[in-house]
C-alpha cells in the first residue's frame, strides 16, 4: 500500500475513534513521546504559543481523556469529522513522513443544533515503519482564531 | 482493487446519484432483499425502532422513489453528501463486507438557503463477489436526534 | 496509480493551493489553452452563460490572481475546501479523462465567523499524459443560485 493510501486510512481510522465516542483508544494514535497541539492560524503564522492544547507525550494524551471523561462532556456533544486527502510532503530524518490534511469538524448538540465546530488542517509527522501508523506529531491548525474555549477536545 | 477502495467508490458513486438527482437508479445500489433504515443514533443506541425510514426490498426502494416523486420534494431543494473513507469493520457469513463511513449531508434550497441537514455514519454490510458492489444493509445512523420529519429522502 | 487515484490527489492538491493560499500557484493546474469557469447549476441546466467568472487560458488565470491580490481578499477570510471522491466519467478525444467531483467550500472570516460558502460539483476534464495532471475544463457548478456577488475567487 503507498504511502498516501496508509496515511488516508489512519486518519479516517482517527475521526472514527472520536467520533464513535471511543476515545480511550485515541492516545495509542500516537508514539509514546509525542507532540499534539492544537493552535490557530494566527498564532501558527506570528509563530506565537499554541494556548489551546499542548501534549509532549501519549501519558499526557491518557491524561487528558480522563479529565474529559470526568467533565461529562461527551454526554452533551457529539463531533462528526469530514477529512480530506492528506499531501504527502516529505520523508524526513528517521524515515518519519510529514502530511498536511484538511478538516472539517461538525458538532452536534445533544438538544439537535448542529454547527461547524472547527476547520483547519493536520500538520502531521507519521511514523510508518510499525505494524500500524502512529503520529509522531500533531499540529492542530485551526482556520479561525474564534475557537470555542471549551476546546480540550481532541480534534 | 483492494476492498476499501471498491467501497469507497461506490459510496461516492451512491452520493453523486442522489445529488444529480437521477433518484430512479438509487435502488440499484441495493440487493434484490435488503435492509434499509435511517436512524437517530439515540434510538440505534438504545435499541429503539428506526422510525424515519424502514425498507426490507429494492421494490420498497423503488416505491419510495415514486412516492418522493409525485411529492416533487426536488423541485425545491438539492443535496450535496460529502463522504468519508470507510472503515471496513470485517466480513461476515456469505462473504458480505462490514464497513463504516462518516457522512454530511447539506441542503441547498432552491431560494438560496444552505444548512447542514445531517451528519452520521453509514452502517452498511456489502456484496461484493457481483459486477458491482450491492449494499445488502445499509443503517443511517444521523447524529442529530432532530431531524426534518419530512425526511422521507434518501440518504 | 490508477486514473481515480490520480484525479484524487490532484484535487486535494489543488484545493491545497488555494487554502493554503498561496494562489500565484494555481494557474499551474490548468492546461495553457483552457476553460474555467463558475456558473449557477440554474444556469448550468437551462444553457444560460456562466455569469459568475469565465476564463479561457491560462494567462486569464494569471491576471485573476493578480487582481485578487490586489483587492486584498485574502487579508479578511479563508476557505477550507472539502472534495469528494471523483466519479471517473470516460475518456475523449486527445486521451482527455471528463470527471466530476462533489465540493463543499467553507468561508472562514478574520473576525471568526465561519459559515458554507458554497457546494457544487467540478465537471472536469483532464490532461494525464504529462508529469502531473492539468486541467484543460473546470466548469464549477455551484448548487445554490444566492452566490455571493464578490465571488472573484478560484473555487
């Protein structure tokens, strides 16, 4: 399989996860020292700190679900992920692969609005020698700047 | 060609013939003896009747085609699907494939106005050992509890 | 790689370019004698002119660009494009491949509001005989009738 169709596959296996609501699978996404942040364009461009999410590893990421877990928040909120065809970018050191793939997240309220929650793309660094593909890293960039603060969901 | 593939295009093949809106060739997509259903996921989750839309035959299809119609319920509005890549969840007995694939669904009316109707997943068992593939099951199961009760529309 | 997969990745690649923005790369699509054009399916369906943008080579492309730069559009908002999956259609005199393909375009504005700018389909025709695929027909056909009148933009 080429090394887009691999990558495409993972990402549509990733929306999966979060959206079927079994997010204790998510953290094994990624390897066990990892980068995930969630950030918007603005502060991607002026190279300013991410703000909204920031792990270093997949014990942060275990971390994170379980804080999600406790506030209940799924209880009143679904997500649905539309993900476009990744462009493969590059093989760098390590034989890690970087990809660039657009997002579009939907949020469904438990009460029937439905939104589009969020919008971007994943910079992504995958790591594809495995039995499976794993993230490296994960950049989060979010098209607007007016992103819900509740936002410690993964995206 | 690999099997996520051959769904793949025959969702995208299913989407193009309900937004071209040639609906007499929708039936086609399906075994002679199927299942189709539209769903919310509140009532999939808690084992409820489907209630929206319930067929067990391609000539129930081709009914409701007949039915929408003499309704003209496409005079006034467009659909545009956006579809995901499937997730192909294993193969069952008779050598049918399991597979699940996120959707959106947007509503163009005639006047101008866009929203997103639905969003959900495809739930769908699929023949494949024919020319083509032939769902025989397809469970649509929309996020939303809310949905248009005029839904009498394919999805 | 198979005739879908390469269509496939050309338009992701190509909706790359525009919401990355980085435009002065979006001639380089196209063949040098080409049409491109954005039209209404309303129009589209009764044999209407196209109205909202019309191009007929490259170099016509070029001078777009150059006059979006201009007007500064690109300073106030963003788009994410959504494609699906192209429905391959045949092929035509010269080797030439017709294709179509669903869009969803969101509108991202600075100051946060993000809302569907517009759905359609890309009726295509392709050149695949070079290094990369070249679009030597877009026509976009865009669902809805209520384009916005500022519509200058490559979709």
């Amino acid at each position: 399989m080429d090394t887009e169709t691999l990558i495409a596959r993972a990402q549509a296996a990733h929306a999966r996860c979060i959206d079927n609501n079994t997010l204790e699978d998510w953290p094994e996404f990624f390897t066990e020292k990892c980068l995930y942040k969630i950030t918007t364009l603005e502060n991607f461009t002026l190279g300013l700190p991410a703000g909204l999410m920031h792990a270093f590893s997949r014990a942060m990421l275990i971390d994170r679900i379980t804080a999600l877990r406790q506030a209940n928040i799924y209880e009143k909120q679904l997500y649905r992920h539309i993900v476009g065809l990744p462009a493969v970018l590059g093989t760098e050191a390590g034989g890690l692969v970087r990809s660039e793939t657009s997002f579009l997240v939907v949020r469904v309220l438990r009460e029937g609005q439905t939104d589009i929650f969020a919008t971007g793309r994943y910079m992504d660094l995958w790591e594809l020698s495995g039995e499976r593909p794993l993230l490296a890293e994960r950049v989060v960039v979010c098209d607007s700047s007016r992103i819900d603060t509740q936002l410690a969901l993964p995206l």
